[in-house]
C-alpha cells in the first residue's frame, strides 16, 4: 500500500506542477471547439483445424477466436476514449472468489465481455495518463502487434497464461522522445472478469521501452503482485523482447518468467517464443514460430511449433494455411485461418 500511495502522491504533485507553474515543455493545446468523428472498428477472426492423428479431442472443427468490436473517440487534441467489447468463455473456473462462489454456470462460449475502457489524456509532449480498464502492456501492446499474427494464434504470454489481458488500474506514461518510453501502472490484479478483492491489494508494473532506430525495438517489463496475507510469497514477473523488422523481413525473441506463481514459493514457470516472417510481396508471407515452455501449468520442457504461409486478398484480409506441432500433446494440426479488420 505505501507503493501506491507513493504513487498517487507523485501524480497529485505532476499535476498540480503543471497546472499551477508549468514546465518547461511544450504542452499539447486543447482545440475544444474543433470536431473529431468516431471511429467504429472490429476484428473478426475464424478458422477450421484437422488433428493428423487422435491425440486431440474434437479432432476437426470450425472455430472463432475473436469477434472484436470498439469504438473510439477524441474529444479535444489530447483527450480520448475507447471503449472494445470482445467474446470468449469468461466463467469457466472452479476457484473460490472473495464472494465465496466456488463455481459458476459456463454459460455461452462466446459471452461479450468488457476488453477495454480506457480514457487518455496528454497532458504535454511527454506525460500521459491512462485511466479505466487498461490492456496488460506485459505483451498486448507490444509483443502482439510485432508477431501480428494474432488471428493464428496469440502469443506465447497469452496461450500458457502468463499474464492477463487487462485489468482496472490506472497509468503513468513517459514519452521521453521517439527513441524511449517508460511507464508505471497500478492495477487491481484481478483480471478482467473479477473486482478486487477483499484486502485491495494491487498489481504494480513498469514498463521500458527503446527504439534506438526505426527497425529495432528492445522491451522490458517487470510487475510485482502482493500477496493475500503473510503466509504466502509476493508473485513477480520479468519478461523481455527484442524484436528486429524490415522490408523484406522480421524476427523476435522474448523471455518470460514468472516468479511465486499463485504467490506459491519456488513455483516459478519461465518459457521463450522465437517468431519470424518473410516478406515476399505486399500480399504474401512466409511466417514460423517456436515455443519453448520450460514450465508451465502442467507443462514441463514443451515444445510448440507453427509453420505457415499467409495470403492477403485485399487490405485487412488475411488469410492462412499453416501446421502446428504440439510435443506436450503429441499432435500435429493442419489449420485454415482468416481474418479480417474494419
């Protein structure tokens, strides 16, 4: 608790600085009066699988792993909203909330759900505040966008559960220049389909960020989650990526380790993706994945593999053929995927 009261305070002090003496930057003009339009967008992304052999139930099927629709608005130059709805299984599971629910009816596989709500404010060239249900910058803003492959298949923090997609805090953001960025977030620690809990306690991370040119990005997170109480250990994560593009190519790399997993001593799950794509023209790529989780719920030294070709028809159409191996499972899948944004 005196970590975010430490930060409440600072931000109560930046703000106040700012508006009482200002600083020596140029702060971003509040053109009220000028209209800024909407924007409706959404992801729809859909595909059919076939198991080689019989160590995977159901064997063939048609899937969809996102039907994502958003909105987002400006309300002056430096203030906006958005707002995106998403779909999944969003009760199934079988631990005791602070509510005493041991379980909950599944329901529907594809339940909307609140993604993202978030409101940005720039307050000048540098600061930026963040408030609302934040999407998880430990691989979701980052990680996500440079394999951009995410109508195949998410990416390694995503598929073995090392972090969650978003969450209610808020977030301080540092735009140093274009080279560097870092950022201090407070979050409940809950996920987004539980409130907080009873005892408050929170999640706190930062992140950091460099571009030293326009084709290499270096990335580094780290969070630190207290615990429910005095018997058990705080629970920390690490995570670093490194990730080269051009042209005609890219390739990334990331580390993830999460230390006292569900505030347990000593569990700890580590794991490594290596991801990369050929360009060969504006429509065609050739993309290849390898997952490495050392361990993981249930997983110890696994191995995960995607190969594939993607074809896009026309402008944020996409569309895939590839094969997935499985070691853990022992499967090898053929996959049909498409995906399409508006």
């Amino acid at each position: 608790m005196k970590l975010l009261k430490i930060l409440i305070l600072s931000l109560i002090f930046i703000l106040i600085h700012n508006i009482l003496f200002g600083i020596n930057l140029k702060t971003k003009k509040d053109t009220t009066k000028k209209e800024f339009p909407g924007i409706v967008f959404g992801n729809i992304y859909a595909g059919y699988y076939y198991t080689i052999n019989d160590n995977y139930t159901p064997k063939s099927g048609f899937e969809m792993s996102t039907a994502l629709l958003g909105y987002t608005h400006k309300i002056s130059e430096n203030v906006k909203g958005i707002i995106i709805y998403d779909v999944t299984r969003t009760t199934n599971f079988s631990y005791t909330d602070t509510s005493g629910i041991s379980n909950y009816f599944e329901g529907s596989k594809y339940t909307a759900f609140l993604k993202m709500a978030q409101i940005d404010w720039k307050i000048n060239d540098v600061l930026e505040l963040n408030v609302g249900q934040l999407l998880n910058e430990q691989y979701l803003t980052l990680q996500d966008k440079f394999w951009a492959y995410r109508y195949i298949a998410v990416t390694f923090q995503e598929m073995y559960g090392f972090g969650m997609l978003a969450d209610f805090g808020a977030r301080i953001k540092f735009n140093i220049n274009e080279k560097v960025m870092y950022s201090i977030t407070a979050m409940n620690g809950e996920g987004i389909f539980r409130h907080q809990d009873d005892d408050s306690k929170f999640l706190f991370s930062g992140n950091f960020e460099f571009r030293p040119n326009k084709n290499l990005i270096i990335k580094l997170y780290t969070d630190y989650q207290m615990p429910p109480d005095d018997t058990y250990e705080p629970r920390m994560v690490f995570s670093g990526f490194v990730g080269y593009k051009t042209d005609k190519f890219k390739i990334g790399a990331e580390y993830n380790e999460i230390f006292n997993q569900g505030y347990i001593r000593n569990l700890n799950y580590l794991g490594t993706s290596l991801y990369s794509a050929y360009f060969i023209n504006e429509k065609i790529d050739i993309l290849g994945r390898f997952d490495y989780i050392y361990e993981s719920a249930g997983i110890e030294k696994g191995q995960y593999y995607i190969i594939g070709i993607q074809y896009r028809p026309a402008e944020k159409f996409y569309t895939s053929i590839n094969t997935r191996y499985n070691t853990h499972l022992d499967y090898t899948q053929l996959y049909i995927n498409f995906g399409i944004k508006f």
